[in-house]
C-alpha cells in the first residue's frame, strides 16, 4: 500500500462542504470523506506552520523536537517520518513545503555533507525531495526571505514569465492599468492573478504529484504540501471572483472579548495583522480569494483522484487531507493564527485507507481527540512497520479507522512560542516566558502562558464561539486547577529516552548480573547459584603464597 499524505497551508476545518460550511463546495474532499473518516476533533501540535509541521514530521511535541517557531532549526538525529517509514520498507517522498531549516551548525559538526543521502535527508526534514518549494518567495532589500532554490519560479522562467521572481511578479499579483496589483496588498485580493491559471501554485504541484505517481516505485509515502489557501490571497481567473460579499458570513467575534483580556491576547488584538482583519472590508476582499483558494485545491485534488481511479491505484493508496494549522480570517479580533482559538488551532483531518478492514467506516465522523502527532505511527503501522513509541509520541489512528473503540487520551496539547514576535515585548515578558499551552479535555480549553500571566479558559459546551473567558475571575478555580493538573501529567511525560524502547528496557533488566556485575552481595546467596558460580569456583594459582592458605596449608 502506498501513503499520499495531502497537506493544504492555513486551511481552516470548516471551509469545506463536507464540514458543513454554507457556501463553499469542496466536492472532492468531500469524495475522500465519502470514502474514510473525517475526524472533527483533530488539533495542531502549534498554531504556527514551522513548529506545526515539525510535529507533523516527527510524532513529536513542540516541546520534545524543540523547532518551536519558524526558522528554528529540527536537530540533526531527530527521527523523522521518513526515518520510520524507511524502517518499515517504505520510501517517504516530498513535493512542496516543509518549512524546515536544516541544522547546518549540527551537520558540520558531526561532518555531514549536505550532499550525501543521509546529509540531503537532514536536510529536508527526513525526506527524500522531489520537488521541494516552500513558496514564499518574498523579496525585499535584504534579499529573499526563502534562500532555496525554487523549482516553481524555475518552471514559470521555462514558461516565459519574464522575471527574476515570477512567483511575486505573476502568480501573486495583480495587473490593472499596466501596473502590477500585488498580492500582498489586502486591496488586491479581489484582482486576479496575472498568470495562466494552469500555471498557478496548485496546478503545478498537482502536475508535479501526477509525475511522481507515474515514476515512482512503490512502497511510498509521497508527502503532498500546497503552499495555498495560504497569504498572498490572490488566485488566478476564474477563481477570482467565484465568491462574493454575499458568501462572507458576520466574524465570529464579541465585545465581551475586548474587556479585561488576557495580556498575550490583547497583545494579539493590537497587533497588524489584527487591526486589518478587524475592518470589513479587508475581510470582504480576503474571504472571497481565500474560498476561491481553496476551490481551486480542491479541483486540483480532483485530478490527482481522477487518475488514481482510471489506475486503480486508489484500492492500494491511504489517502490523507489536512492542514498545518488554521486561519482567524477576522474571527475574535484577530487575522492569521498563533492562538489556540478553534479558527486556528483545530485542523481538517481526513482519512481513506483502501482496505477491506475499514469498510465499516467508510462515510462516517470520529469525534476523538485527535493530534497531529497522530499521522506518523498511524503511516508506521499502515506500512506494516512496528511503533516505535518510545520516540513518537502520538497514536495511531488504525484503530478508529478499522471501527474500533480504542483506549485514547483525555486532552489534546498545543504550543505556541512567541518570542520572536513584537508581541513579546509588547507582553513585556522574558524570551524563555514568551510560551503558550493549550490543553483541550473536550469540553474545557484553557491556554496557560509563562511569565507569571493569567490564563484563559472556555467551556465550548455553553460557549462553543469561545467568547467568555471564564479565567477572568474564580467562579472556575476548580475546572481550571484540574487542567493544571493535566498539563502537569502531560507535562511529566517521557519525551526523551529516544534510544532504549520498552522491550530494550525490559531486556536490559538484569543483564548487567548475567555478565558478572554483582555488586552489594553479603554471602553470595541472595543470588540465583548460576550467577555466582563463576566467584565461588576453586582457583589454579595462589599468589599470596603462605598468606593466602588456611590454618591445614590447603587453598
């Protein structure tokens, strides 16, 4: 069975028709979800696409891979997905985003070349790149904000765009009046694309993907990563204006929210992001390209399961949709992501596995707490691998998938770490403070922040829109102290024995007195005869002479 492992960037979990949003139709994410099990409470291990993704890639908390913000480095050594999959006889395969940078310092130090395999593979996050693009080709004085090579911009310059960085200059921006209208103006949202639509971001991944499948020897994991709906939001005709003022519904947010909030929140709400997501027509303009962003994935997505049926390679290929995190898009005064909202924390999650095991749950909706982390060990055992769960730290799916009630978590965990960001100093805290830790049970979510700040807590039960922070007094000490207690236990888990499993552990136990190491004996007996028969065995020589013999001169 071969693994394709869909990501979409900054997809919110209710932009599709499947999840039950108004005007959008995703019929082909809807086909999958047709055929698997969407699940409705899965969550992102870090509102941010780095730290996200790293969770993806590794099984692995923020806190645990430690690559806890954009551009901070995944260490050399640390086990990936495609470590694991390897292991179990699968090549693991990327085609778009990672949003990974290399740990170039641990790489010269232990002398690796970043043009072996094992170097390449640390360097692209564990996988084997078929065509890796991150696609944020900003530029500004400084240089590119991505200095990788794009083989996006390489294939627009080979179709005739004529420029250094066709992806700014074409496919993310405008044209009115023979000036470019770019994409990273919110005013130009409405404007398309000055590019042919087939040559646009999602087409050529989808091209690229379709490549792959016709030259890839199986097994594989092939790890499919759109760069959209993510900003710049312009799309190219016709998805331009597809949508209108009239499929942009009121933003979910209220006043209660604004008084008293907590600091790192209200740092938040300040913030630019916020202040322009905050005036309506900024979101008039960007929820209309988003949704046309987000049809054109999901044609896009037709192609690739169009061809797998006139294969037939979708009865040998698990199928997964999702996303890294989502987007406020105006939603509790705020733009973007960062905070532990639903709007940008909680994520689409949608698997089809082809065999006859989950035929009982196909169509079907899984309400369990379900992590991102999730992915990883769920492809280990779909790949016929063992878990190592001693290094991933997520579940695997299987279970649920196959119509089985598993024992699973209580709470889900988020991380979120913000001291790169303005809002750091505007919260006035110290750069190891400026962390944040959702912890969800089902019911209550709470976000703990470091530094000596309040916490916030909901109960989506009677308030599912998360507008009345119940930390504000202490009317819920109790419901509080209890997800303390959780994050606590969450808290206490063992992240890093990463060498030893459990069986290695087991084994180990007692060895050490089965090769002769036989410390704080007061006569030998407290110890099974076959382990100390070596040290009470008669010797061949005396080298104390008279001093070593008994009072009759025997040894």
């Amino acid at each position: 069975m071969n693994i394709l492992f869909i990501m979409y960037d900054q997809l919110r979990f209710d932009y599709l028709s499947c999840a039950g949003h108004p005007h959008l139709h995703t019929p082909n994410f809807d086909r999958v979800a047709a055929m698997g099990v969407r699940f409705t409470q899965a969550y992102c291990q870090s509102p941010v696409c780095g730290a996200s993704r790293m969770s993806f890639y590794t099984g692995r908390y923020v806190s645990s891979h430690g690559a806890a913000w954009n551009g901070f480095p995944l260490r050399v050594g640390e086990h990936t997905m495609g470590d694991h999959l390897r292991a179990a006889g699968m090549d693991c395969w990327l085609l778009g985003k990672t949003h990974m940078k290399a740990d170039a310092e641990g790489m010269a130090r232990l002398g690796l070349s970043a043009d072996s395999v094992i170097g390449a593979r640390q360097a692209e996050c564990g996988f084997d790149a078929w065509a890796r693009d991150d696609g944020l080709w900003g530029h500004g004085p400084d240089g590119f904000y991505d200095e990788k090579r794009s083989p996006y911009n390489e294939y627009l310059k080979s179709k005739g765009y004529d420029s250094d960085n066709p992806w700014s200059d074409y496919a993310n921006a405008g044209v009115e009046d023979g000036h470019m209208k770019s994409g990273w103006m919110f005013d130009n949202a409405d404007q398309p694309a000055n590019i042919r639509e087939e040559d646009s971001e999602t087409p050529w991944l989808t091209s690229e993907t379709l490549r792959f499948m016709e030259e890839a020897k199986g097994p594989w994991c092939a790890h499919v990563s759109y760069i959209k709906p993510h900003w710049p939001y312009i799309v190219p005709a016709p998805y331009h204006d597809m949508y209108g003022a009239n499929h942009v519904p009121a933003a979910t947010r209220s006043e209660e929210e604004r008084e008293d909030p907590q600091p790192v929140y209200a740092a938040y709400m300040g913030n630019k992001i916020a202040q322009a997501f905050q005036q309506e027509e900024v979101r008039q303009k960007v929820i209309p390209a988003y949704m046309g962003l987000i049809k054109q994935c999901d044609d896009q997505l037709g192609r690739i399961l169009d061809r797998l049926e006139e294969t037939g390679e979708i009865k040998d290929t698990m199928i997964v949709l999702t996303s890294d995190h989502g987007d406020y898009l105006g939603d509790h005064w705020l733009g973007e992501k960062d905070l532990f909202h639903d709007p940008s924390v909680k994520i689409p999650m949608i698997i089809y596995d082809p065999r006859s095991e989950a035929d009982a749950t196909r169509g079907t909706t899984c309400d369990a707490l379900v992590e991102s982390i999730d992915l990883a060990p769920t492809f280990v055992e779909a790949a016929g691998g063992k878990v190592a769960d001693h290094i991933l730290e997520g579940r695997s799916l299987i279970p649920w998938l196959h119509g089985e009630v598993p024992e699973w978590r209580e709470y889900v965990v988020s991380e979120y770490d913000y001291s790169v960001t303005p809002m750091q100093d505007a919260v006035g805290v110290a750069n190891r403070d400026a962390r944040l830790f959702m912890i969800f049970d089902g019911r209550y979510k709470m976000m703990h922040a470091e530094g000596g700040l309040r916490p916030m807590m909901f109960d989506l039960e009677s308030d599912p829109d998360e507008f009345f922070d119940l930390a504000k007094g202490d009317s819920h000490a109790d419901e509080i102290a209890g997800l303390y207690d959780k994050l606590a236990q969450w808290g206490r888990r063992m992240a890093q024995r990463v060498t030893r499993s459990e069986a290695d552990i087991a084994g180990m136990r007692g060895r050490s007195m089965r090769r002769g190491i036989m410390p704080f004996l007061k006569d030998g007996s407290e110890a099974p005869p076959e382990l100390t028969e070596k040290y009470r065995r008669a010797v061949s020589q005396n080298h104390l002479g008279a001093e070593g013999q008994d009072a009759d001169g025997e040894r």
